[in-house]
C-alpha cells in the first residue's frame, strides 16, 4: 500500500429516500489507490459501480463516509470547490462520451483550460488529438466523427489538463471490438507516459484485467480488492 | 468572463436561428412600445411647435348668451384685438338635392385667427368671410358625400349661400370635432337674414382674444372670472389647451402602451418556454462542464450570456420594426389630432421600448436560466438526477417571479400616471393570466380523463398531447387566448353600444327629433310631419331657467363654501327643463311620487329630479329648490326623483315640472317621431326645413353613422395594437412547435416505423392543432363575452350584445390561424423517410 494516497475512500455509503424508504446503494466502501495506480472496478449492474465513480470525483455527495482526491477531502467542499478539483487534478471518460455537441473537436479539448483562464493552449489541444489520431479532425464537430473517434477526442480532453487521476466510466461500452481496442491501447498508454492514476469502471473483464487491481462491488458493497498478475 | 462569453458564443452556434425565432416573441410588443413612445413624442414636439396655433388667439371667452355691455367692454379695455363667433347647430338645406343634413354652424366675425392659418381648399376662403360675403366654407366630407362643388348653392335659414370652398384647417378645433357634426363657417353678419338666431337658439358666444405682449391670458381669464360671475363664463387659454392635449396624448400613449405592453408579456412568456426546453436540450453540456472543472455561476453565467443576447437581438429587430410601424402611425390617427405630425426618431422612446424589452425578455429567461445552475455534474452519468435535482424548491424562483411582478406593476404605474389604476391594470393581467392558466391546466386534465377510448387512434393521439408531459397546452391557451380576449373585447363593446343606440329602428321607437320649435311652430309641424306620414310620437315644451338658490342658501354662497357640496356644474348650468302629468316611457320613479299637477293650495311646486343630478346636488325629497325662469322666480320642491334611460333618442330632462307652472313662460318644444325608412326620415325633416327653417333634426341614423365612424377610428387604432397582441401569440405558438419539434420528431419516426401513414400523422397533428386553438379561441371568445357583459353592465349600463355570428367567427379565425400556423412550424415532420431524421437527429 502506498504512504501518500492519491485516492482515499473511507466507510463510503449512499443512501436515496425512497417512497418505500431509504435505499442504500453503496455501502461503507474503503480502499485507497496510490499515484500512477490502475484499479477496475466491476460488478454486475445495480452493484453501485457508477455511484462509487461519481462519489470517488466528486460530482455528488455522500450520504456517509469520505473520500479524499489528491490530498482534498471532498466532503468538506462546497460544489465550486469540487469543481476546482476536477478542474485541477481530474480528467473523465464516459461511456456515452459526453462531447460538447456545438463545439468543434479542438474546442471540446480545450474547454479544461479556457474555464481555468488560460490562453494561447491550442497547440497543446492539438498535439493531443494528434496523439490520439486525430490530427485531421481539429475542425470536426461531433456529429461528424464517429464513435470511436468520439471517444479519443474525450480521451484527449481527458488529458489535456494533466489530470493526477483519469476516471474512466465504460470508456469501450458504445464501441465495436476493433475501435474498443485501440481505445484501450491509447488510454493505457496515455496512463502510462504520464503517470496518471486510472479508475475505470466496466463490465469488461479482459480490460478490468489490465488494471494492477480489480475492486469488485455486490449489492452496494466492496466484496473483494484484488492485485491481477502482472502481464507477461 | 472570457471562458463564459466564448462558451456562450460556440454553444449557441447550432441554434441561433432557434434563439432568434425565441426572440421574435418579444419583437412585436417591443415594436409597439417603441412605435407608440416615438409617436407621442412625435406629437408632443408638435403641440409645442404649434402651440399658439392651438388655439389661433391668445384667449377664448365664451358664455350661453350674447356677450354685451361691460363685458365687451372690458374685453375692448385690454387693448388687444378681438374676434367674434356664434354656434349652433342647425339644418342645411341642399337645393339642388332635396336633401337636408344637420351642421353645426359657425358664425365669425373679425380677423381670426391671429396664429396659424385658416386654411381652405382653394385658398382664400378665410379672407372672403371676413369681408362678409354671402358665402360658406363647409367640411370636406360633406361635399364628398353629397357631390358638391365649390360654386353650388346650399341653404341656412332662410339664405342661400354660395359654397367658398372646403375647410382643410382650423386653429383652434380637433378634426375630431368634425365627426360629430361637419362644419360650416359662414360670416356673423349674415347671421341675422338666415332667421336663426335670436332668442331661444342654442347658441354658444364666443369672443377670440388676441392680447398685448403685456397682458397675460391666463391672469385675464381669472380676473373675468371675478368680474362676471353672473355670466358663467368658461376660458380657454394656450396654455390650458397645451396641457388638456398633452394630457390626451399622454392618455392615449399610456392606454396603447399597456395594450402593447400585453404583447410584451406575453413574449416573455413565450420566451419562458422557448427557454426552458432549450435548458431541457443542454442538460448534458452542462453537466460534463461541471465534470470538467465549471462552477455552477459559470455555467449559468454562459446561458444567461445568450438569454441577453437573445433579448437584445429580439430589442434590436423590435425596434427597428417600431420605427417602421411608427412612420404608419400617422395615418392611423389622421383626424383625430388637432396638428400636423411630422415623423422624427425619439432616441428616448426607442431606448425606453428596447429597455423595457430586455428587462423583460431578461426576467423570464431567469425562470428557466436558474435551473442551469442546479444541474449536477452527476447529470453526465445519470441523466435522471437532473430531473430530481431541478424539480426541489428553489427561492430563486420565488424572488423572480416577485420581480416580473413589481416590474409589471412598476411599468403598468409609470404608463397609466396613476398607483391605483397602475395595480388595477397588473392585478387584472395577472388574474387574467391565472384563469387562462388555470383553464389550461382544466383542459389538459379534462383531455387525460374524460376523451373516450372508442375515439379513433390519430383523434386520441392528437387529445393525448394536450396532455403528456412536456405539452404546451397552458402556453398556448394563455397566449392565443389572451390575444383572442383582447380583440373580441373591443370588437363587442363596440356591437354592444352601438346596437343600443341604434336598437331604435327596429323597436319603433324614437328616431329623429326636431328641437328649436317655437310655440307657434308646434302645431303646424305636427301636422306636416302626419302629412309626411310620420307622425309625431312625443313631443315636450322646453324652458329654460337656472337655480337662484338651494334650501334657502344662493348659489353664489353655495359655490364659495369650501368643501363644495354640491357640484358647481349643476349649480351654474342654464337648465332645460320641461313640464308635463305624467311620466315618459323612459322615466321610472325611484324615490317620492311624481306628481302630474301643482295643486292651487302648496305654494312649493313638486319638481320630478333626475337621479344623477339628485346626487350631484344632495337633494332630498322635500328640499327647496328656487329657480329664475328667464327673470320669474319660481319656488319648488323635490317631489320625487326618477331614473331616465339616457341612451333612448327620446326627449329627456334633468327637472320635469308639474303642469300647472311653467304654462306661461317663454318656451320652444321638442318633438319625436319614428320614421320607417331612411327616405321617410330624409322626406319629413326636408318638409319640416323648407317651412320652419330654424327647426334643427336630428337623426338617429346619422347619430349612429357618427358614432360608428367615431369608434372605427379609435377601436381600429386600439385593434391595431391589440393584433400585436394575437401576432405574438401566434409566433410564441410557432415557437412552442418548433421547440417540441425534437421530441415530435422522434414520435412520428417511431410511429411511420411502425406503419404509421402519411395521412394519418398528418391527422393526428392536424387534430392535436385544431383542438388546441379551438380551446384557445373558445376560452378566449369565453373571456371576451364575459368581459363585455361586464363592461355592458357596470360602465355603460345598458344590455350586453354579443352576436353569436361574430363570436363564431373569431373563433373560427383563431382555430384556423392556429392550425395553418402549427402546420406550418411542423411541416416537414413527416415528409422525411425515418432513417434521414434518425441520422440526422443522433
């Protein structure tokens, strides 16, 4: 276990009122992630996976517990101050990829940057759709591009703003065998030149294998934190 | 604020034209604004270009009798230059035609006016009465309707005179004047030989003063005032006339300010909803913003950049179309103003219209604005969080809505003048606004609940989206209802006050009167008017008299007293008043008993009050009235009060003396009959002129011909504003079509998937269209019928007409609109394959 957690999850639970009652969907989950970490988190649908990922980037709040994001605990945050985090040390990827339907592909990479205020970023935008090869796109809106290519331009916004921790929410789930791979590939490597902490939700057990852990969730609850062999 | 403005202008990319199309709801009630506020000021400019011209002299004294002795004196005393004038109305008689027509007459004498010109068509005519020519100057309209040409001969009393030409303009009169009677300007000295003046003529005297640079009119007409007290004099001053127009237009511009106003609101309305599903469409956006590091502010702070860019696009084209509608306004009005109107910009008014615009368009588009800042970045997980977040409380909202309420009472306060009539107006629109509301909620129910399922499908369908979420049923019944309301309104009022009026006709009642009679005319005229064979129905002696004093106290202590009691109209006025045994068929006895014959033993005669004139003076029966019957005193008491239908053309008085009194006073009568037919009315009162030519008719025909022409003018300017109105409802409707148009579009795909035809989707849209503006217009139409009888009953107090015809036909024209227009904002839907929109809506 690392000394300085990039990611600390403590006794995590959420809990939604219900015309029938409360309904808990996570409970009590803990576990921590270092730096430069890989971790899938699996189960079966219901198993409160996507809450988990939500709860872990802060874009809701807990019923209980805490979680702590590149040395912030989130719960003592307001909304704008969680913003500032993502804005800081996080970059997503979504299943349904989440673009910016009225802004071309350069300017849906860019977005991270320009809320920070910083100008004169287009060449780095740039240089990242072109790692991601889409070095012909700059222009494109999304509805021109397909889907996978959707997905790298939300792959390279995820990284634009050097993010300490990438969270990955079934980033191959709308895509075909093939285009899934290369999504892999990229994000993999992406992860590894730059050292970023990957959380990745899926279904997929192949990619969830690819992780350094696999944190696997039933019924709302952390059942097992396993380290996968490393890849021969 | 750099990230926020960018965010807004590229967000907006794929939808301008839809926000553009948002903004066109407010355009029209932002050109009304702006069209009215820059006319007035238009107007206003030109009362203080012309405002000597106003009135053609300095100071205008007139009185109910011939101005003699000290007074003229007087007048000669200020060392300026003086003009006469005598008017009445009497018959003019056309020769050449056989045909008679009431004018009203006026008789000068002198060099007036003495600012602006007496203008005549041809040129000159002024100059010819004032060398006292046998000649007559009469109204254009008068010489369209009868064919007369400059040259012809008409007839006045006795004289024939020969026509100088057609008055264009007049210091000093409204051309509205016009309207109720046309003019004909003739010089004093020719007065005498026509044999219509003298005593017993309803004549009004004037005197046009030109005074010195030293005098100050308004400080003569106070010191007259003191002067002549006995002479009941009334003064018109510059100044006086300046502020009574200004005030008119003031009047004016606030009633069809409001009236735009309305259009106003009802686009912010419209832009609320265009808005809301606009935000609905952005949820996504703006929950991955929030992802990516956006603060709530900042998020809201980009759709809040484009709703003001919306209401300004929408305050830019609505003023640039104020301007355009602004340069017709002068048409519009053409011979209700007294002055020429020259067209010039007020930047004022058009920064007021775009102002008031934006601050509108800017409180509304808050409404659905606020919920941006409430979207979780969850949202871009779980799209269903939005809805549970958005949907909780929100102060926001609350303080909001407060502020559209104070805006639109603020602004209804700062166009009427006035606190009370400013929150009457912003209470009413605001409960108007609920019922139509709540009517629409009503209907939306009613549609859920009660449409039978053995309907055919595409009838089903189309009541369905009366009901199912996201429908636009409230919207629309609130905006093409009101705007039907507002119409239907004026249209009916003006059906029911002129079907009062000219109900006469077909009832047999009265329909043409002959007054001025003198007592040797009576029974000759009553026998040429059977011969005509149109007898005389009614007829009434009038004498005229005025109060000397009421319970013991004169007049002249009753008007010093401070608090004014009693009305000093009531006590100044010359009264008319008439005696007869019994009641007429209009009269109804309300308090005491009306008593047919002063008995020989009282010594107080018992007098018969009119109702209003009972209050105006706070008589009660039994009280003492003394009247100076042209120099007789004669003591009375209230014997009874009555209520008097007014609106009958039928001889009706204030005071109705018992027989037995008055017999021996000089007096002149007063007859009715009813004519069957336009000819019988033109063919009795051309016997009755050509024998008895100081006998004046007048016509009910005529009366409602004036009337009409008179409410025309002046509903057809309130109509004009009010279409601004039902316009705008039509655009919010295309509006609320187009921005449902996703969700249909997806509907329709669905169904032609599953074997929907053309023709029947066509139905189905074509159903859902018809029953809302059916529901709409029948609200509306509801609303209308409602207000009119309203109005009918407690300001006009008269019967309530409310022709189904009529009725039926606006509704008829608001359903046909709004299915041509929902056709149209829809077409297209389901002219496309399914797999074309299926690309082209993911």
């Amino acid at each position: 276990m690392p000394s300085q957690a990039m990611l600390r999850v403590s006794r995590l639970t959420k809990t939604y009122p219900t015309a029938a009652g409360p309904l808990t969907v996570l409970h009590e989950a803990s576990f921590e992630i270092g730096p430069g970490e890989s971790i899938a988190i699996v189960g079966p649908s219901g198993s409160g996976k996507t809450t988990l990922l939500g709860l872990c980037a802060g874009l809701d709040r807990a019923s209980g517990g805490s979680v702590e994001l590149a040395g912030e605990t989130l719960d003592r945050l307001d909304e704008d101050g969680r913003a500032r985090v993502r804005n800081a040390s996080v970059g997503f990827v979504f299943q349904n990829f989440q673009l910016i339907p009225t802004l071309t592909a350069l300017e849906n990479v860019l977005v991270p940057l320009e809320l920070r205020g910083e100008r004169g970023c287009e060449p780095e935008g740039r240089a990242l759709l072109e790692r991601v090869g889409l070095g012909a796109r700059f222009d494109h809106y999304p509805v021109q591009l397909s889907g996978g290519e959707q997905q790298r331009v939300a792959l390279a916004r995820a990284f634009i703003n050097t993010p300490k921790i990438l969270f990955c929410d079934e980033p191959t789930g709308n895509l075909d065998g093939d285009t899934a791979d290369a999504m892999v590939e990229l994000v993999f490597g992406l992860n590894r030149e730059r050292g970023t902490t990957l959380v990745l939700v899926t279904h997929n057990f192949e990619l969830a294998g690819r992780c350094q852990r696999i944190l696997r969730l039933k019924g709302g609850t952390v059942v097992s934190d396993l380290r996968t062999p490393p890849a021969s | 604020m750099r990230f926020i403005l960018h965010m807004a202008w590229r967000d907006s990319r794929a939808s301008r034209r839809r926000l553009f199309l948002y903004s066109l709801s407010v355009v029209l009630g932002i050109a009304a604004l702006v069209s009215i506020g820059s006319f007035s000021a238009n107007v206003s400019r030109a009362i203080d270009l012309e405002s000597k011209g106003l009135l053609g002299a300095d100071l205008f004294v007139t009185a109910p009798s011939p101005l003699a002795g000290p007074l003229l004196d007087y007048l000669a005393g200020l060392g300026g230059d003086i003009s006469r004038e005598e008017t009445f109305s009497s018959m003019l008689a056309i020769p050449s035609l056989s045909r008679v027509r009431l004018v009203q007459v006026h008789a000068i004498r002198g060099v007036f006016p003495y600012y602006g010109k007496l203008e005549t068509d041809p040129a000159g005519g002024a100059g010819l009465l004032r060398a006292g020519a046998p000649a007559v100057l009469l109204e254009p309209t008068l010489l369209a309707q009868y064919g007369l040409r400059v040259g012809d001969t008409v007839k006045l009393g006795k004289t024939l005179f020969r026509i100088a030409g057609s008055l264009r303009k007049v210091p000093g009169e409204s051309p509205g004047v016009a309207m109720m009677a046309p003019r004909a300007y003739m010089a004093l000295e020719e007065l005498a030989a026509t044999g219509l003046s003298g005593p017993g003529a309803l004549a009004r005297y004037r005197a046009m003063v030109r005074l010195p640079a030293s005098r100050d009119a308004d400080q003569v007409a106070r010191e007259m005032k003191d002067r002549f007290p006995e002479q009941r004099l009334s003064f018109e001053t510059v100044g006086e006339r300046k502020r009574n127009l200004g005030q008119a237009v003031s009047h004016l511009d606030g009633f069809l300010s409001l009236v735009g106003f309305v259009a106003l609101i009802l686009g912010g309305i419209g832009v609320a909803s265009s808005l809301h599903a606009y935000i609905s469409g952005k949820i996504a956006t703006v929950a991955v913003l929030r992802c990516l590091g956006a603060s709530a502010r900042q998020s809201f702070a980009v759709y809040l950049v484009q709703g003001l860019g919306l209401g300004l696009a929408g305050a830019l084209a609505g003023g640039i179309l104020g301007v355009a509608v602004q340069r017709a306004l002068p048409a519009l009005f053409k011979g209700m103003l007294p002055i020429d109107v020259d067209f010039f910009l007020s930047w004022p008014a058009l920064l007021r219209g775009m102002g008031a615009g934006i601050v509108i368009c800017l409180l509304f588009s808050l409404l659905p604005l606020l919920s941006v800042r409430r979207i979780p970045p969850l949202a871009a997980l779980r799209s269903a969080v939005a809805d549970r977040v958005a949907s909780g409380p929100d102060p926001w909202r609350l303080a909001i809505g407060a502020l559209i309420a104070a805006a639109v009472a603020g602004f209804a306060i700062w166009q009427t003048g006035r606190v009370a009539v400013g929150l009457g107006f912003a209470s009413m629109l605001g409960l108007g606004f609920l019922v139509l509301a709540g009517l629409g909620s009503a209907v939306a129910w009613a549609a859920r609940r009660f449409v039978p399922r053995s309907l055919p499908y595409v009838v089903r369908q189309g009541f369905g989206n009366l009901h199912r979420p996201n429908n636009r049923t409230v919207l629309l019944l609130v905006s093409l209802g009101l705007g039907t309301f507002l119409v239907l309104t004026l249209f009916l009022v003006r059906t029911t006050l002129l079907h009062e009026i000219g109900g006469a006709d077909a009832q047999g009642r009265p329909n043409l009167i002959f007054f001025d009679i003198q007592d040797d005319q009576i029974e000759p005229l009553r026998q040429e008017a059977a011969a005509a064979g149109t007898p005389i129905g009614e007829s009434a002696p009038i004498v005229t008299m005025r109060i000397t004093s009421v319970r013991g106290l004169t007049v002249e202590k009753l008007l010093k007293e401070k608090d004014a009691p009693i009305a000093a109209w009531a006590l100044r006025r010359e009264y008319r008043s008439t005696f007869r045994g019994a009641l007429s068929p209009t009269e109804k006895v309300v308090e005491g008993a009306f008593s047919g014959r002063a008995g020989a033993e009282a010594g107080l005669a018992p007098i018969s009050v009119e109702e209003g004139l009972a209050r105006d003076m706070r008589l009660h029966l039994g009280d003492e009235v003394d009247w100076d019957v042209q120099g007789v005193p004669v003591r009375t008491r209230v014997g009874s009060v009555r209520a008097v239908e007014w609106r009958r053309l039928e001889p009706n008085f204030f005071v109705v003396f018992p027989e037995g009194v008055l017999e021996g006073a000089p007096k002149t009568f007063l007859a009715a009959l009813h004519a069957g037919s336009a000819e019988q009315s033109a063919r009795v009162q051309r016997a009755v002129v050509d024998k008895f030519p100081n006998v004046t008719a007048i016509d009910l025909a005529l009366v409602v011909e004036t009337l009409d022409g008179i409410f025309s003018k002046v509903a057809f300017a309130i109509q004009f504003m009010a279409l601004f109105t039902v316009a705008t409802g039509l655009i919010v409707l295309a509006g609320a079509i187009l921005m449902g148009r996703h969700q249909r579009i997806r509907e329709t795909v669905l169904l032609r998937t599953l074997g929907a035809t053309r023709r029947q989707l066509s139905l189905i849209q074509l159903v859902e269209y018809a029953v809302l503006g059916v529901q709409a217009a029948l609200v509306g139409a509801a609303l209308a019928v409602a207000a009119n009888a309203l109005l009918a009953r407690f300001v006009f107090h008269v019967g309530a007409t409310s022709p189904l015809g009529q009725v039926a036909a606006a509704v008829a024209v608001v359903s046909l609109l709004t299915v041509a227009t929902g056709w149209a904002a829809g077409r297209g839907v389901v002219d496309h394959p399914p797999l074309e929109i299926l690309r082209q809506e993911t």
